[in-house]
C-alpha cells in the first residue's frame, strides 16, 4: 500500500464526501432562506424550490457514492455494514458512525417530501424540521472523520459553509417582529 | 375557479421537465466539482508518497554506504498519510 494510484477509490470517497457536503449546506441555506422568506424576490422562490430539491437529491446521490467507493477500497475493506450500520466501522467509529447516522437521516427526510401527501404536511414540516441535525451531524463527521477534516482549507470551507446555514437558521427562528429589525439595524 | 383548473395542468406538466433539468444540471456541476478536490487529493498523495520515497531511498543510501553493503531494499510503505493524520 502507499502508492496513490491504489487509494484511487479513497480519494473519490473523499472527493464526493466534500462536494456532498456543500451541496448539503446549499440545499440547508436554501431551504431555510424560502421558509423564512428571506428571499422576497416574486418569482424567485419557484425556481429556488426547484434547485432546493434538485440539490437535495444530487446530495443524497453524493452520499450514496461517498460510502459506495469506500466499499471498493482495498485498504479499509469496511464492508456492507460498516458504511450502513452506525459505529460498525472500526476506522474512527464515533465520527463515522455519526455520518452514517446523517446519511440515514437525510435519506429519510429528504425522501419525505415524496410522501407529504400521505404523512400529512403537518408531520412532513415537523419532520422537515430536523434537517438541520443532519448538517450538524455531517459537519461532526467531516471534521471528526475525515483525514483532512482538521485541516486549515477543510475547516475554512466548512465555516463558509456553515456561516449562511446560521445567519438563514437565526432568521428564520427570530419572531417575524425582530428579524427585519435585526437586519436592517 | 375554471381558470385555474384549466391552467394547473399544464403547470404541473411543466414542472416536472424543469426539475428534470435543474436535477441534471446540478448532477453535472457536482461531479465536475468533484474533480477537483479528487485531483488535489491524489496529487497531495503523489508529492508524500515521492518524498516518503526519496526519504526511505536517501536512507537506504546512508545505511548502504555506511555498512559497505551493495544493496539495501528500503522498507516498503506501509501506511497512509494524509495531511499529517496516519490511517490504520
């Protein structure tokens, strides 16, 4: 082992980790942006709900690829259980276990949407609701599991990702009265 | 009531083509954006693995001259580095 061109698949996962990712915390920042109708432009929204969904599905699409090529990796060998069980990997188990956790969720959540009708809106928007604990149990996992997750481009990257999710999250929990005040002040 | 009912058909048909193509366009961008954390990755990996090589070579070189012998075969690499952090 050592030579890169034999961790071929480990740098994929990786690759598809990262751009899994961001396209997560776009999906999150715009979602959380329509519901707290921080963006008023007319017509806007629409278009936005349409790139919301597309990003959420290319993003469970990334997940599915970033735990896939692990399984093709001949140095980690983690097994059908160790990319979908929680904490059956031996590599990292607490960090990779919560990703497979965040992977499960946001199958479940992001799914949902295709259900509402049948769960009911009422139980969709509360289970919605809880997409935000997939980015944070992602952003644990990319930094707790990932071999450049405490690295300075890594950790950079991740809080310009984080930082719209916080301003859209604060905004949309803020009550209507306070939130245009504590924009425009 | 009537208008509506007339004009949501074609609203509906017309949404699923342009999330069809939301969908594929974003699809693309992200595996096209993949490439570039995958090339960084894997030529970071190639410039460690080098200097690991050289650094193992130029030891073999100083052991080799030292104990006289011809040939000496550098220990192979057996684990993987990246950004400082080993793996098992």
């Amino acid at each position: 082992m050592g030579s890169p061109s034999q961790q071929v698949f480990w740098f994929a996962s990786q690759a598809l980790g990262i751009i899994a990712m961001l396209l997560l915390a776009v999906a999150v920042s715009l979602g959380l942006a329509m519901s707290g109708r921080v963006i008023r432009r007319p017509g806007l929204p629409a278009r936005l709900k349409h790139f919301h969904e597309a990003s959420t599905l290319v993003t469970l699409g990334l997940i599915a690829g970033h735990g896939g090529l692990l399984l093709l990796d001949g140095y980690l060998r983690p097994g059908l259980a160790g990319i979908t069980l929680p904490f059956a990997l031996s590599y990292r188990p607490l960090f990779t276990g919560l990703g497979v956790i965040a992977g499960w969720l946001a199958l479940i959540l992001g799914l949902s949407f295709y259900v509402r009708k049948r769960i009911g809106t009422r139980t969709w928007r509360s289970l919605h609701r809880f997409t935000i604990v997939v980015y944070l149990l992602a952003l644990t996992h990319a930094v707790g599991a990932g071999t450049h997750g405490q690295s300075v481009w890594m950790l950079a990257l991740l809080a310009g990702l984080t930082a719209p999710i916080v301003f859209a999250f604060t905004y949309r929990v803020l009550p209507a009265s306070v939130a245009p005040r504590a924009l425009s002040g | 009531m009537t208008d509506q009912a007339s004009t949501n058909p074609p609203a509906t048909r017309r949404r699923r083509p342009q999330l069809y193509r939301t969908l594929l366009g974003v699809a693309v961008a992200a595996l096209l954006a993949a490439w570039l954390p995958f090339s960084l990755l894997y030529i970071n990996a190639l410039t460690k693995h080098a200097v690991a090589v050289a650094t193992a070579g130029a030891g073999a070189r100083v052991v080799n001259v030292a104990s006289r012998h011809a040939t000496h075969i550098a220990a192979p690499i057996t684990t993987r580095t990246s950004a400082g952090v080993t793996l098992p």
